[in-house]
C-alpha cells in the first residue's frame, strides 16, 4: 500500500500525471518566436531566445506516421504500434498508439492518453502514456 | 590550398568474426592501407580512429600493434558517421599543413558489443517509449508510400540490388544472390521491413592513407592517387516546427558544403556509396544529394539505372545492406570502394568510365533532431 497519493510518471521531465489520473506532455515553448519543443530545451533552436517557458503540451493531434514493431529491445513486449503525432502546437512527438494495427492511418485523430507503465521498486503502479483514438 | 589525395586503401572482410577483436581488425585493415599506399609506415604524422560501442583509446591499441606508437592520434565517435568523420580529421590535417601523410580508420566488433535492434541514446524519450532504429525508418517508408506512392515490391528491390552487388564483393558480410520475395517472406522487424530490408551486425574494419599533393608529386604514385575533393560534415538541427521525414534536409545541406567545395555539381557526379542502413534510407540518401528528384528514385531503381553498367550506380560495394555494416568501419570503406572503383581496381563491379564518385553517412538519433551527424565525401580521379 502507498501512502501518497501523486501517481508515478515514467518520466517526470516529459509527463506530468495528476491525482485524478489525468496528465498531459511538458514542452518548452519560446515566448519570442512562439516555437515549441519536445522534450524542454533551454534555448530556443529559431530565435535563440534563452528564457524558454516550460508549459503543457496540446493533448490532441493527428498521425504523421506509423509502424508496427516487431522486434525491440527487452523492455518492450512485441508487437505494439509506434507512431509519430502532430500536436496542435504544432510540435511532433513520438509514442506508442492505442489502434488496432489493421485501423491505424496517417492523418487519423489521436489524443493523449495515460497508462499503466509498469510499477516501481516500492510496487506502486507507474504511468506512461499512449496515443489512442479521439472519444 | 593543397590537395588532398587517398593513397593508400585496406579493408577487412565483413562479417561475422567471433574469435577477433577490435584492435586486431583495425590493425588489419590499417596494415593493408600501408601496404597498398606503399610506404615507411613512419612518414604517417597523425591519425584518426573512428569507433562507436568499442573500448575506450581502441585507436591507441591499434596504433600498439602496427609500430606506430607516438603520433598524435584522436578517438572519434560520430554515430554511424564516426569513421568518415575521422577521414575529415586527417583531410583537415592536411589542408592546415599539420601533416603531409595522415591515417583514418574505422573498426568496430559490433557482434561481441551488440545484438538485436539499435536503439537511440538509452536516456532519449524515443527510447523510452519503444523507438528502435529500424521503427524510425520504417515510419520514413510508411510516409513515403503515403507521399509519393512507393511500393512494398520498390523497396525489396534496393535490398536485392544491393545484395547482387555485395556477392561480386569478395570482402562483403553477404555472398548470396536474393529476389524479391525473399525481401517480402523474411521475419518481420517494423512494419514495411522484414529482416532483409535492414543491414546486418557486421564486423569489420577499414582504413585510408592520405596525403598532400605535394607529397605524392615527390614520393606518390601519381597513377594511383585518388584525390578527396571535399569531405564536409554537419550536424542535423533542431527542428523548430515539425518537418518532413520524406526529404532529408541534413543532407541536402552537407551535400551542397561538399559540391561547394569539391567545384562540382550533383550533375557531375558518376556513381555514389551511400548510407543504406535500410531499404528506405538509400532513397531518401539519394534524393537528399540531389540525384534524383524527390520521388523519382524508387522508379529508376526499378528501370535497373542504379545498377552496375547502369546510368547511375549505387552502392555497387552492397551498401550496408549488403556488404555490412561495422559502424565505424562503414564510412572508411566507403571511400575504399570509390578509390578502387576510380583506380579501376573493381574488378567484378568495376563501373566503366567513373570519373567522380560521392559517399554519404549519416549517424545517429535524438529526439526533436533531425539526424545527428551527416558526412559528404567526393573523390575525383
């Protein structure tokens, strides 16, 4: 049992989870050029403004493209969908997507969702996230 | 400014060695080089050893076992750019008048340091949620096919291509004719790739001689003297919106450092090594050297004009994906293969007629990155 009540993320650098399960990606964003990045930089790559914000990334998106993995590192249980998504900052990232291999298509819409990654050293459940359909 | 010349050339076979290691291909490879520049290996003034998951001063070791302990000599990494990035430490030796001869290498014992699908740095978010190198570029293919209409069958053809070139190869990983249904009926990877759309775990080792155009008037062998016309490199940049992954603006841009100083265009180009780690990467390689336009590739590979007696041959040494892929030795046998090509030492894939030949590498994953370190290299005979 655990006694506190802020969930685990994977990476608490890229993804934020809050207590009622719901969570979004951190980016950066340049607050000169309106540029935004993922994962945070320091200094903005367009107009090398160094005082980046770090805000929340848009949770929706649409697929720029997609594999199915068939082989990968131990970490990962084969065969998953990965997928690169256009979030409407714009800014592009990468993530496992939650369609079936048959359905999945570029351009579809997807929404950040929040899962269970696996579960730490104390055995509490630690949260990644994942690309699925917009409901 | 001086010329650069490559003036000696060694290479070892690719492939699998479990009994070897790191430091012995290299020395191999480097004894070679010698051999054939025909020199005192003590005229040699620097050196670069370019190597990625290997020990670290692997470059010493070798350096230990040819007798040519004492020059100053850099260990380089640079991704699958490392050994052509090391070839641009010796050009620039010589351009600056650090030294009149200078040795590169690449070697790497990627069986004893590796298995499986390449992964980007272990601490990247791709990593972190399942990205693999084969599932970056096959995501590549996926929006190709989407773009420009390219086939299953289109791709297979590149990893045949390539694998008839490899088996007149006495040096390369493969020795075996393939067809296309092999390519489509082989175990699948990341979707459109199976195994044979991606380059094998190589080991191996190359090596280069270079020296000044000063040098090889006085001590040379003019005959035999490939001149490096340019050797650039770049590092891919952040991308501040989300761009195209079907046009490798990365190598466009090291491509035109390398026209540029090289005095030549695309158009003069005869035939061209590039990084074909995969299936898709030779096309958009191509396209991004602007070779061919963007989408035309896939076609003229299947018109047969990118074979070997063709309009314009690719990788007639196998690619990657023919002759293997050691890492760091894959850029130096690069410029292996244009120098004999342009010596007219080819012997079976020998291309009539070459006059100038390009070689490309292009290293390494970040997130947010287009590509980490890209190198353009033209010799011309």
């Amino acid at each position: 049992m655990t006694t506190t009540k802020t969930p685990v993320s994977f990476r608490p650098r890229e993804l934020v989870v809050a207590e009622d399960g719901t969570g979004h990606l951190v980016g950066s964003r340049c607050p000169t050029c309106g540029a935004h990045y993922f994962p945070t930089r320091e200094v903005c790559a367009g107009c090398l403004t160094e005082d980046l914000e770090t805000v929340p990334l848009p949770r929706r998106g649409t697929l720029y493209t997609y594999t199915v993995v068939h082989q990968s590192t131990p970490a990962f249980e084969t065969p998953y969908v990965l997928g690169y998504v256009d979030l409407e900052a714009p800014v592009r990232v990468m993530g496992q997507i939650d369609v079936d291999p048959e359905e999945v298509a570029i351009g579809m819409a997807l929404e950040l969702k929040i899962v269970p990654w696996g579960t730490d050293d104390e055995g509490r459940t630690v949260w990644g996230y994942r690309f699925g359909g917009v409901s | 400014m001086t010329d650069v010349y490559v003036i000696g050339i060694g290479m070892t076979q690719f492939g699998k060695h479990p009994d070897r290691t790191t430091a012995s291909l290299g020395a191999e490879a480097v004894r070679k080089a010698i051999h054939d520049a025909g020199i005192d290996p003590r005229v040699i003034q620097t050196g670069y050893a370019g190597h990625v998951f290997q020990p670290m001063v692997t470059g010493q070791q070798v350096l230990a076992q040819v007798g040519l302990a004492g020059i100053p000599l850099a260990n380089v990494e640079n991704a699958c750019s490392s050994g052509a990035t090391a070839i641009r430490g010796s050009y620039l030796d010589i351009l600056a008048g650090v030294a009149d001869v200078s040795l590169a290498f690449g070697t790497e014992h990627l069986t004893g340091a590796f298995k499986g699908a390449f992964t980007p740095g272990e601490d990247d978010p791709e990593a972190a949620v399942g990205a693999t190198m084969p599932a970056v570029y096959a995501m590549r293919a996926r929006r190709y096919m989407e773009e420009f209409g390219l086939t299953r069958e289109q791709l297979a053809r590149i990893s045949v291509k390539n694998k008839r070139n490899a088996a007149l190869n006495p040096l390369a990983h493969f020795k075996k004719d393939i067809t296309i249904d092999d390519v489509l009926a082989a175990r699948p990877i990341a979707e459109p790739f199976g195994l044979l759309d991606c380059s094998p775990v190589s080991d191996g080792a190359a090596a280069v001689v270079l020296a000044s155009g000063d040098w090889v008037k006085r001590h040379g062998d003019p005959a035999r003297a490939v001149r490096l016309a340019a050797s650039a490199l770049r590092t891919g940049e952040v991308e501040t919106a989300p761009g195209s992954m079907t046009f490798e603006v990365l190598t466009h841009k090291t491509a035109r450092d390398a026209y540029e100083a090289a005095g030549v265009g695309p158009e003069d180009v005869d035939f061209a090594e590039v990084h074909d780690c995969f299936t898709i990467a030779e096309i958009l390689r191509i396209e991004g050297l602007g070779l061919f336009e963007q989408g035309t590739y896939p076609h003229a590979v299947e018109r047969g004009e990118a074979d070997i007696g063709g309009r314009f041959p690719v990788n007639p040494s196998g690619g990657l994906l023919g002759k293997g892929h050691p890492l760091a030795a894959t850029g130096v046998a690069q410029v292996v293969e244009l120098t004999k090509q342009l010596r007219g030492e080819a012997e079976d894939r020998q291309i009539e007629g070459a006059r100038v030949g390009i070689a490309h590498c292009r290293g390494g994953k970040a997130a947010g990155v287009e590509g980490a370190a890209c190198t353009v290299q033209i010799l011309v005979r």
